[in-house]
C-alpha cells in the first residue's frame, strides 16, 4: 500500500487536478485530442477548477506540438464550460457536479511561421510551455498523422 500511495505522490498534475488521459481513471479529469486536419488539432482538458482547466489544455496543446513535430501553434478558437457529471457514491449516493472544461483548436506552426502569423495573434512557442520529459515524450496514437514540419 505504501508503494500504491509513494507512486501517487509523483504523478503529473495541473494544479489540484491530475495531469492523464481524459479516460485514465474514470474520474472525469484530464486531457484529449482530436485531430481535424494535418495541422489543426482540438485540445480538450476538464479539470477542477477553470484555471486548471485552461492551463491544462495549453499544456496538452504544446505537447501535442511536439509530438507532431512542430515547434509551437496558435490557438484559433476556444471555449470554456461546465460539463454536469454525475457520480455515484456508495454511502451518499448519486452526486453531481460541474466539471470545467477548456477546448482549444490549435493551428500547428514551424519556428520559420512564427513571424508569418498576422499582428495581434499570440503565437505559443511549445518548447518553452512543454514540461521536460528528459527528452522523452508520451507514446503518440496510432491514429496521429505527424505533418513534417
């Protein structure tokens, strides 16, 4: 058991919210990504609190970056919202709650785009936002298509 809560306290977080795959453990928290053409991926991160929620998806977003092979992206639209979940508990019951969720969709960019993006749109370098992994990135789904940058 001490081993079971040794490997808990390492484990990535965002906040007060785990930092998983959106169907790791079934709590409703985490992150997923759906791709919608060579460069544009939506980012979906529910979380605790919004802050986390918003954080979480910007993080996800540059690892996505990575992962495909560019440098850094910009956010083209985003939207914020409550998700009602609802949860059974053995001794109270049913229980629901308001889940905050963040959605980005993401244009992907090499380091030569950067300059390319118009005035007034933030470009997110992802090397800079991505966590260290020490050079090591999470495995990519097999339904990935990496676009060459």
């Amino acid at each position: 058991m001490a081993a079971a809560l040794a490997g808990c306290a390492h484990a990535p977080r965002v906040g007060q919210t785990p930092y998983q795959p959106s169907n790791q453990n079934g709590n409703g928290f985490g992150y997923s990504e759906l791709q919608l053409n060579e460069r544009i991926i939506q980012v979906t991160f529910a979380a605790a609190t919004s802050t986390d929620a918003r954080t979480g998806a910007l993080r996800r977003a540059a690892e996505v970056a990575l992962l495909w092979g560019a440098d850094g992206f910009i956010v083209t639209s985003g939207e914020e919202y409550l998700d009602p979940v609802v949860r059974s508990r053995f001794v109270v019951g049913r229980v629901k709650r308001d889940l905050p969720v963040t959605v980005l969709t993401i244009s992907l960019l090499s380091e030569s785009e950067f300059s390319t993006v118009p005035r007034g749109t933030t470009v997110y370098d992802a090397r800079l936002l991505a966590p260290d992994h020490g050079g090591r990135w999470p495995a990519r789904p097999a339904a990935y298509a990496p676009a060459g940058y």
